[in-house]
C-alpha cells in the first residue's frame, strides 16, 4: 500500500488554480473517509481546504476523535506524529510533504536527552527528583522518554498547567526543547528567574555547576523557534512610539525581553480568540508567524480593527510552508487511487508511552 501509483513529479508543476479545482473533487470523492487537519501557520492555499484549523492542543484532541480512515495533516512532522499515535490503529496518519519538520523540534534528541538524564544522575536521582516535560513540538521518542519517566507533554495552550501538575509531583522539571516557553510559563507562575537555568546541552552537565542545579526548580533546554526568535523588544518599542494605543500579543515561544512587553501572550488559537473577540477599532501587534497575522488582519479589518506584524522582516516558518497545494493534491489523489503515500507511523515501543504522555495532558 505504500508504493507511489502516482508520482510527485506529475504534480510539482501545476499551478495553484488547478490544484484547487482538483483538491475540491479530491474531498468531494473521498467524503468522511479523509479528514484534513490544517495548523494555523498554513499557507491560504493550503489552509482554506481544512476541515479542522487549530493550535497544537485542538488539533490533537481533533486526531484523537477523528472517525475518518485518513487524517491527513497539514502541519508540521511532529503533529502528524501525534495524531498516528492518538488515533485509533485502522486509521492512517499522513504528512504531504515528509520535509516539513520543525527546526525547534530538532534541538532535542533522545540520545542527548537521555546523556542528560544519566549526568543529572551524579547528583540525586532524577525519577525522584524531576519531572521531564516535552513541548509537544518534539519528536514521539522523547515524549516516550517522559512517558518511561513519570513525565508528560505540554502545548502552549497548557504549559502551566502541565508544569504545576509537574511541581505537584517532583521538585524540579526538565522542559525541553523550548527554553523560552518554559522561561515565560515558569516567570506567569512567580518562578524567580534565577531559579529557571538554561541547560545548555552541548556542554557537560548542562555547562552548570552542581550548586546551580541544586538551586534550580526548572532546567531549561537550551532550544528556541528560529521563526519567533526574530521578534525583537524594539520592534515594539518603535511601534508604540507611532501607535501608543496598540495592544501587543504574543506566542510564548518570542524571548522573555519580548514577552515582558506584551499585554497578552498565548497559543495560536488564543491569538486569534482574543483579536476576534476585541472590540472594534482597536490596533493590535501580533509576534507570531506570519500566514496567520496576514489572514486574521483581513478577517478582522471590517470591524475596523488593525492588525500588524511584530517583526519589519518577514518571517515565516519555512518548514510550515513547505506544505503546497501540490503536496496536498498529490497526496488525495493516491488516496482516491487506493494507495497511501507519506504515511507518518510512529513504532510501537514508542507509541505506547507517548501515548502514555499525550493522555497525561489531555487529562490535565
Ligand atoms: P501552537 O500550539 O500555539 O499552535 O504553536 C505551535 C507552534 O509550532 C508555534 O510555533
Ligand atoms: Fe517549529 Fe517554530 Fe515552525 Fe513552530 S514556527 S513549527 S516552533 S519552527
């Protein structure tokens, strides 16, 4: 079932009209066999074809109720990784473009997780002493790791919650990979920044001495997203210099310097909640990817509300927009031909514990 009937290169030439037409008949065809999942960060040709849109946390809850025999997501690898392990096993999981990963997701791998883990074992013993969360933007095989460890996964949606059910349980909490969404989660809940250390993972124990471990309550994973880092302080200062009166929100994944300037930080799907349910002529500064900034200006604009971008560069996620309608189309059209292609299966001894992890948090 995994051979290509039909290769990708009879579709990577076709322009994006014709793609649309064809995807339509594509859905018309397959009908509840075939659920498409679309993170908020897709491109408009892309996105528009979602069933489902949403932030990490729905879109996960979105695969784990899903009846269709193909969920195919158009997001990142980790998401549809996700969505194969929370899924039932007679459905199929698939990514239309297997190089649509996370550059952030990356920065964290089980074997220097697990080098960390051992280090940290000189001291005390970690299953006793610290939780393991995971960004849910990481792969199956650390949310394993946290599934073998008492540990459990968090999106940014629920990243507090997640860490007081963490401190409820052990002392002190390893988050990984995202340095900066633990640091401005940890600092909402009155952490003291000095308590939150950067574990820098390409050094020994962390490039921190014993005594700052001791004093730590969490260790932070030293990763960032390429994408959110871009956003810079000054960015809204000159901002609010032109335009006092805008509100700025932003995705817990900018630095702490950008988040302390914010007048709201949340997920994706907050984002939007929030500026759609703002009242009407209000200006808003938004830090987070861009294909959502351009769709949420316009379909707020007839409420007169304004709607920028944080950064004066553009910044996209590449990996995001890798997803074309090309990929997309390609993809259905195997489907409709009786044959899978991209199908994201994630082995079972990872499976289970993962599983494991995303129940935990679900849960929570
Ligand atoms: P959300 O869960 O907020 O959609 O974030 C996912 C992500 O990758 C942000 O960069
Ligand atoms: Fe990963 Fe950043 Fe892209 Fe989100 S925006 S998928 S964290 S690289």
């Amino acid at each position: 079932m995994t051979a290509s009937l039909l290769p990708f290169e009879d579709y990577a030439l076709l322009d994006d009209a014709d793609c649309e037409a064809r995807i339509k008949t594509a859905k018309a065809h397959l009908g509840e066999r075939c659920v498409i999942l679309g993170h908020h960060y897709q491109r408009d040709e892309v996105f528009r074809h979602a069933d489902y849109s949403g932030d990490s946390l729905k879109l996960s809850r979105q695969a784990a109720q899903s009846a269709a025999e193909y969920i195919v997501f158009c997001g990142v690898h980790f998401m549809a990784e996700v969505a194969d392990i929370l899924s039932r096993p007679d459905q199929i999981a698939i990514l239309p473009d297997l190089a649509a990963g996370c550059s952030m997701a990356d920065m964290a791998n089980r074997g220097a997780v697990e080098r960390s883990w051992q280090e940290l074992s000189r001291l005390f013993d970690p299953d006793e002493t610290i939780t393991p969360v995971t960004y849910i933007n990481s792969a199956a095989d650390l949310k394993a790791f946290c599934g073998r460890h008492g540990g459990i996964v968090c999106t940014s949606s629920n990243a507090r919650n997640i860490l007081e059910w963490s401190f409820a349980r052990r002392e002190k909490v390893l988050f990984f990979p995202d340095q900066h969404l633990g640091r401005n989660t940890g600092h909402a809940m009155g952490i003291p920044l000095d308590e939150m250390v950067t574990w820098d993972f390409t050094q020994p124990m962390g490039g921190l001495t014993g005594a700052e471990i001791a004093r730590a309550k969490i260790l932070l994973w030293k990763g960032f997203c390429s994408v959110h880092q871009m956003f810079q302080p000054q960015h809204i200062d000159r901002f609010l210099q032109q335009y006092p009166d805008t509100r700025v929100i932003v995705h817990p994944e900018c630095s702490f310097e950008v988040c302390r300037k914010a007048d709201y930080i949340g997920s994706t799907e907050y984002i939007l909640r929030t500026v759609r349910e703002a009242p009407p002529n209000t200006r808003w500064l938004v830090g987070t990817e861009l294909n959502l900034v351009n769709r949420l200006a316009e379909d707020v604009r007839a409420d007169g509300k304004h709607v920028h971008f944080l950064s004066p560069t553009i910044c996209m996620c590449s990996t995001m927009f890798r997803t074309d309608p090309q990929h997309l189309l390609w993809v259905l059209d195997n489907l409709m031909a009786g044959q899978v292609v991209n199908r994201i299966r994630v082995p079972e001894e990872d499976a289970v514990p993962a599983r494991l992890t995303l129940e935990r948090m679900l849960a929570v």
